[in-house]
C-alpha cells in the first residue's frame, strides 16, 4: 500500500494482478525458526509454501529482446518545501490512487489522516519535480494533468460537496479526447484552475488546515489557500536499475535517464544495439494508449530477428459442457471496486439474481475480469454443472470477449453467455440514486437470466485466410507499416494518392528533436521499400472493396496507368494510413487571405528552407509572430489539440533567432510533451523568444491595410493590452481529418469515425489501432493528431497486430448472422436494398421459387434486414425475436 497501510507477510499484490498469486516476504515472515509460524503452510492445500525457497539466476536464450521497465515516481521528499511527509494530509498522485481504490487500505473512502474525515477542500499540485531543472528533471512526465482532473472527477462523483482546485503551469491536455476531458473537468462548478506553483506548503497549527502559499499571476500578490487535502503530481523518472539494466545490455541512455532510441523520428523504438528494442515508458513517460501502440510495435521489430522460429500453435482439445436439459444458470455480479459498488448495492442484486427461475448459483465479487476469477468461473461452471452464464459488471464492449474466452476454457459454448452492463447503464447513470439504480440492476439481471434461457449454442466459422496486405497511404505512417509487415514476410501492395510518397514530411526543413531534413528520412524509408519489395503503387486510389476480414478483394485505380493487373488483388487486411490535413482558415479569419504578410506554417516552412536568406516583401525581417490553435481546439476545425503545432512553431521559433530575428508566439497554452520537446521550449525562451497567452475569445487583433503592419492582443493572464510590430504573421494550423478523402474510405470500408471525425479504433487502450470492422486497421495522424515519432510507432504496432491476424492459415468469423426462412420470404427484396454489406441477394431456390438467400461470410450482424422484414422470415442468431421478446417479458414482471 506504498505505505499507507500494514499488510501481513503473505499478501496478493493487488485483487486485479497477474498472475493471481500469492507472494511472501521472507523478511516479514516468522517461517519455521527461530519462531515457528508456519500457518500459511498448514493450511495451504496445495502444499505451494516453500520456506527454502531462494533466488535462482535463470539463463535465457533470446534473438532479440524488447526493454519495457516502465518508471519509477518521484519521492516528492526532495521537495521538502511541499512537506511531504512532514505533514500526514499531504499525498502523491499514486497514493490518492489507493486511497480511491475499494482495495485500497480505506477501501475507497477519502479521508484525511489526521482525523479520517473526509476531506472537503482538496488541491492538485501539478509539476512536482517535473520541468524543473533544479532537480534534474527537465521533461514533462505527461500524464499528470489529465490524471489529476480524472481524480477530481471521481472525487466529485462520489463526493459531491467537496471543493477542488488544480494548481497549475500548463495544462497539457494533447490526446485524444482530452480536450473534452478538460472541458467537462473545467465545468465543474465545485473543480477550479489556478494558472501557479506554489511556493511552499504548511500545516496550520491552529486548525490543522493545510497552507499552500503561491502568487497571484493576474494581481502580482502572494496568496494563501486553505485545504484538508494537498495532492502532488510527482514526476516520473527512470525505473530504479535503468542504468545497470542498459551496461549488461550493451545500450545507451540518454541525459534525461531514459533509453536512448536510435533515432526519435525513424527508428523510435529501437535502441543503440541491434536486435535490442525499447517502449512505454522506458522511452519517456507515456500515456497508457501510446504505451500499448509501442508495446506491439515493439513486438514486431523484434520477431524480425527471430523469424526463421516459428512455434507452431497446439490446438487443446476440451470436453464440452453438456447443454440439453434445463437450463442451470449461474449468475455473477460483479462490485468493480467502487464503480459498481459505490451505488448500487452489490449483495442486494446478487441476493435478487439467486432467486430467480433456474439460477443455480449466485455470487458477488469484487473483480470479475481478474485473472483468479476468470480462473475461479471456470471451476464453478464445473462444480455447479452450468449451461448458462450471466456476469452483470461493465461494458460488453470491451469485457464480454474475456468471458467468452473464460467459459470457452471451461468447455462451455461462449454464446451461452450473457452480459449485463450495470455500470454504464446503472451506477455511472444514476450515480445520486442509489436505490433506484440498484432497482435498474435487478430489472436488468432479471432480463438477462430470462434471455438466457432462450440461449443456443453457436459454431465459430472458419476460413482461409489471404496472405497479403493493402496499406492505403504513402506517408511516413504509411511506409512503416509496409516496411514492417514486408520485414516480417508478408506482401504487401503501397498505394498513394500522389505520385510522390511521403507526404508532408518530405516537405520539412528540419525535424525535432533531431533537426534531420524530413527528405532524407523519406528517402531512407524508401530505400528499404524497395529492399523489402514492397509493391508501391503511387496516383493511385481504391475503387472497390469487396470481402471480410481474411478474404477482402480490391479494386484500385490509377491516373497514369501504371497498375500491372486488372484484376482486384486479394489480401487478409487493409491498413487505413492516409493522413490528415491542415485546417484551412476562411478569408479573413486571423488575417489570411486579406494581409499579405500572413502564412500558413507550412509555407513558412518551406521559406525557412531558405535560411539566412529569409526575405519578406524582398527585406529581412525583423519580427515574426505566430499565432496558435488556428483550427485547433476550435469547433470550426479540429475540436481537440492538434498535438504537433507548439512543438512546430517553436522548432522554427529557434530556426529564426539563430537568424537575429525576434520571435513572438501567442498561445493559449502551450502544450509540448514529445521526448526533447520541454527542452526545446526552454531553449527557445532562453534565446528571447517572446511566449503571451490570449484566450479563445479574444483573439488577436490585426492592423494595416494589405499588409498587417502591428497586433494588439490582450493578455490571458494580466489582461494588459500589449501592441507589437509585426513583419511577419504565422499561423500554426491545426490538423483535421483528410476530406473528401476520409468521407470516402469510411464508406466504402464501413468504418466509424469519431466526434473529431477522424478514424475511430475500436478502444483507445485495448484497442489503439483497430476498428470495429475486424480486419481494417488505422495508423497515424488518420486515427488523430501526431507527430512523426508516434506515427511511426503506432505504424508499427499496425503492422504487429496485422501479423498476428494473418498468422494462422484460417480466420475464424462471428456466427452471430441473419437467417432467413424460405417458408415465409415473399422475396420483396427490402432486406436487400438496407443491407450495407452486401450479404443478402435474392436466388432461385430448389423449388423454383425468389427467395433471399445470405452470405454469412459478409453478414455482420447488425440486424437491420431483420427489423425490416414484413413477414418475420429473417432473424439474428444470438439475438433471435424469442430471445429478445424474453427479455421485455421479464421488464413488464413485478
């Protein structure tokens, strides 16, 4: 409990690890002498307790291998003026974790540890150790600003009447969705931003209050606030060990402490030694998302190494459940901590589920998607002799394939299980109604039970499987991906809108933090293209996409010609990696199209190609001023943060002033979080470059005719109104999705798209960089803004899950499908004309007769054709009318 509670010398880390077993501290431990204990061994019946158990040095043969050691926190301790540990109602970030967590040592209540009340004024301290130089820690450890508002929203769920305030330098809020994650964090009306950092912390020794002492940016003037909870964002630094791990490996690391990659923009996660990999954190501190897209890029630059090994699969053979008979079901509710639990009263539903019709079994627990009760399903679908199963706990979406899985282990058929999403739909609904979510939960474990029952077992279907694989989109994203998927065997077929590949990266002067001409990265890359013989078709766009995950066939087009075959080539997945664009600004908008003297900040990119010879108007200037967020977080363009702008228009900010030319960025927040980036942003304030804030609803204001000569803008903070000369004007232009070109794919390939309307995947952490339609993936700035760095490792982590897709010689398809009856299909052919997917046609049966016949290799499921038939001939298995009639039957009960 990083000692906030005592634990016992035998203890599982945590409800949710892995694996799920028990640990002893041999310096805790009485054993055996000089104190005989020994009760652990006494009543273990598996005899797993060994006393003379040592360390064994375990030699491992390996053709690569991949560093994942994550970080360590910063001990705030060193910060003595925040008083940590001098004073007990001061926590970490980590520790406020605990304190939230219902296996945590308050079991999710938050309380002070003065007096263990609950806190009702609470303070996020931001960059605790973090961009500070004095502790050597020059970075931004990026996940703190968006960790501390999710707390502060969790907070405010379950405890409504407190009073939060997040003190602040910069909100770094640059991923995806973050934006309106701040947003809805800056709604609060009980959560507040303060734009400081405090200068020490104290306890009041008369009401034991704590002190934060900080300055007043907008009245110059030292203030105090008074809180019952003080909670600082430490820093993430380098795992303990990191510098002895790199000496036995061979690799660098670099002066921050972190790995050093063999190049930050081409090669991200390799290291400095051949056949050694990198990702997460030990990179850089990361985000779980971009941890998760290094982790499987990682995976295949690594099994490039070892691709002559190939282990092949052992299918297990497992006795199946009997399913005749009545049903016997068995009901699991799951408490998921205090998301669950924390409303709806847990033991109460259980209580309910257990007597209903044919439940046989009933339980809660505290975490159903844990390992040890996944394990601990399995054994009671034996030991009760269940043929059916309903987990009610959190979304379908994301935790019904892990159940499925689970009874699948067991011998059960997973399509006789059935999930309830009491947390979505219960507890995070009716989060200030208790009792009448607790009555939702019942309502709604009694309809599954009742579906349940009408459950039939379904067979997984099996196909061959092509090979091959489509990757749409030649820029860096893009050309990863083939690289590494031709790297590990497979063909692959490139394709280009363009007639050049490379896309916007061949374009920049230089990039950081390496300061490389992009063209020379583009023209490596494609050195290894054709190496690996890739086949690159460039003018080039898709057509036609007919098939399924494994068997898709696509027709392209060329504008000159150059496609060698007319037939559609047939490949085992498609790769989406076609970019974004720039916002374009109305005419007008932050002077574009009326001052002469206004760029975009890729044309200005192309004019400091120039270097020393920089001319605006045929002269020198003398001050060039960017504007930020032209576009971004902006519903007129991109909703979000475009993540690169800041990084950019300091990169040229530091270009400029080597020139002797003074540089002014208006911002609203600057928000660099790439590995080098914080760094580069105090270089740049070091060589005089000018940073002033303005707000989203004031923006600058341009004087002069055809030629902007002055801006007045007010300032965010001080709201001083300040008027410089400005010899040239940048915008920095926020990414948007790529159009008409985005609208195009989304349809032809079936694929949603977000809010922001960029490509959606199916999960941000489980699923980075898949969508809902099984076989299609997206990588890059198609999915969101990103810079080079992340494109090419979410490239890689395309081209890892697409290897483990076409990796078996057969794909397995849903059978959850349409079925028609014959006997009732009047052939009106309405089913057909709503069907998106092509998987209804009308045929001639055997007895003569139009009837709708149905693809199941293309049916998807989603049931339209079913809801609009007349006659009832078509139905969804799985979701089949008696089914779903079972469940509004069991809602009308009493």
């Amino acid at each position: 409990e990083i000692g906030l509670g005592a634990r016992k010398a035998i203890y599982r880390p945590f409800p949710q690890a892995v694996p799920s077993a028990y640990i002893r501290n041999a310096e805790d431990c009485l054993g055996t002498f000089p104190l005989a204990c020994s009760k652990c061994a006494d009543v273990c019946e598996r005899n797993a307790i060994d006393y003379d158990d040592q360390d064994q040095i375990i030699e491992v043969r390996a053709g690569s291998i991949i560093v994942a050691t994550g970080v360590d926190y910063y001990d705030p301790r060193e910060a003595s003026e925040f008083g940590y540990t001098r004073f007990e109602n001061v926590v970490t970030s980590l520790e406020l974790e605990r304190i939230l967590s219902s296996g945590g040592p308050t079991e999710g209540e938050l309380i002070k540890f003065t007096d263990r009340k609950t806190p009702e004024q609470i303070a996020f301290i931001q960059c605790v150790g973090s961009r500070n130089m004095k502790r050597d820690i020059p970075y931004c450890s990026r996940i703190c600003c968006m960790n501390a508002m999710k707390d502060a929203l969790i907070i405010h769920e379950h405890f409504p009447d407190a009073e939060m305030k997040i003190f602040y330098i910069d909100i770094r809020a640059f991923g995806k969705g973050f934006e309106e994650f701040y947003e809805r964090a800056a709604n609060l009306d009980k959560l507040s931003f303060i734009n400081a950092k405090p200068s020490k912390i104290v306890e009041d020794p008369q009401t034991g209050k704590t002190v934060i002492t900080y300055e007043n940016i907008q009245t110059g003037k030292i203030e105090k606030e008074y809180v019952d909870l003080a909670v600082l964002s430490s820093a993430l630094i380098p795992a303990a060990g990191s510098k002895q791990l790199t000496e036995i490996l061979g690799i660098e690391v670099d002066k921050d402490g972190f790995i050093k990659q063999l190049d930050p923009c081409s090669a991200p996660l390799d290291t400095t030694r051949e056949g050694i990999y990198v990702c997460g954190c030990a990179i850089s501190p990361k985000d779980i998302t971009d941890s998760i897209a290094d982790a499987s890029g990682a995976a295949v630059r690594a099994a490039r190494h070892v691709m002559k090994y190939k282990i092949e699969r052992e299918e297990e053979e497992i006795p199946q459940v009997e399913t005749s008979g009545a049903p016997r079901i068995g009901v699991i509710v799951c408490h998921c901590g205090i998301n669950i639990a924390g409303v709806v009263d847990v033991k109460q539903v259980a209580d309910y589920a257990s007597k209903l019709p044919h439940v046989v079994f009933c339980e809660d627990v505290q975490f159903a998607c844990a390992a040890s009760t996944q394990q601990e399903i399995q054994d009671i679908i034996h030991e009760h002799n269940l043929n059916r199963l309903v987990v009610a706990a959190c979304t379908p979406k994301t935790h019904e394939p892990i159940f499925q899985e689970t009874v699948a282990k067991a011998g059960l058929n997973p399509y006789l299980f059935e999930m309830v999403n009491i947390r979505d739909q219960c507890s995070w609904v009716h989060i200030n109604e208790p009792a009448a979510a607790t009555e939702k939960a019942k309502d709604l474990v009694r309809m599954a039970v009742a579906r349940s029952r009408k459950l039939q077992p379904l067979q997984i279907r099996k196909l061959p499987v092509e090979k091959d694989v489509l990757v749409v989109g030649g820029g860096i994203t893009g050309i990863q991906t083939a690289t590494d998927l031709a790297g590990r065997g497979l063909k692959v077929f490139l394709i280009e809108k363009n007639r050049e590949l490379g896309g916007r990266v061949s374009d920049l002067s230089t990039l950081y933090p390496s300061y490389k001409a992009g063209s020379h990265l583009i023209e490596n890359k494609v050195k290894q293209l054709e190496e690996l013989g890739v086949k690159v078709y460039t003018d080039t766009e898709i057509s036609e996409v007919n098939g399924f995950v494994g068997n898709f066939e696509v027709t392209l087009k060329s504008g000159t010609e150059q496609l060698d075959h007319a037939e559609p080539l047939k490949v085992g997945a498609i790769v989406v990696a076609t970019g974004a664009n720039l916002y374009h600004p109305e005419r007008g908008e932050n002077g574009f199209g009326i001052f002469t003297n206004v760029f975009s900040n890729e044309q200005f990119e192309e004019l400091i190609w120039r270097g020393k010879h920089l001319e605006i108007d045929g002269k020198k200037p003398k001050t060039v001023v960017y504007i930020q967020c032209v576009g971004s977080r902006n519903p007129k363009g991109n909703p979000g943060c475009s993540r690169y702008c800041c990084q950019a228009a300091i990169k040229q900010a530091i270009a400029l002033r080597k020139m002797g030319i003074q540089v002014i960025i208006l911002h609203r927040g600057i928000r660099v979080y790439s590995r080098g980036a914080e760094e580069m942003y105090r270089d740049a304030r070091g060589m005089g470059v000018l940073f002033i804030p303005y707000s989203f609803d004031k923006p600058p204001q341009f004087i002069g005719k055809k030629k902007a000569s002055s801006i007045v803008v007010e300032h965010a903070k001080t709201q001083a109104i300040i008027e410089f000369p400005a010899d040239a004007i940048v915008l920095s232009l926020g990414m948007v999705p790529r159009e008409p070109e985005s609208s195009y794919i989304a349809e032809l390939l079936k694929i949603q798209r977000s809010s922001d309307r960029f490509f959606m995947e199916r999960h941000s952490k489980l699923g980075p960089v898949e969508t809902a339609m099984e076989g299609i993936f997206v990588a890059g700035c198609a999915q969101g803004p990103k810079d080079i760095s992340d494109s090419v490792s979410q490239a890689s982590a395309v081209a890892a899950k697409v290897t483990a897709l076409l990796s078996s010689d057969t794909i397995s398809l849903e059978p959850i499908v349409s079925a028609a009856r014959e006997d009732l299909c009047r052939a009106c052919g309405k089913c057909v004309k709503v069907c998106e997917f092509h998987a209804l046609e009308l045929r001639e049966n055997q007895a003569g007769n139009m009837v709708v016949m149905v693809n199941e290799a293309l049916c998807k499921g989603c049931g339209t054709c079913a809801s609009i038939c007349p006659t009832g001939a078509i139905d969804i298995r799985h979701f089949t009318t008696d089914q779903i009639e079972a469940q509004m039957e069991a809602l009308l009960l009493d």
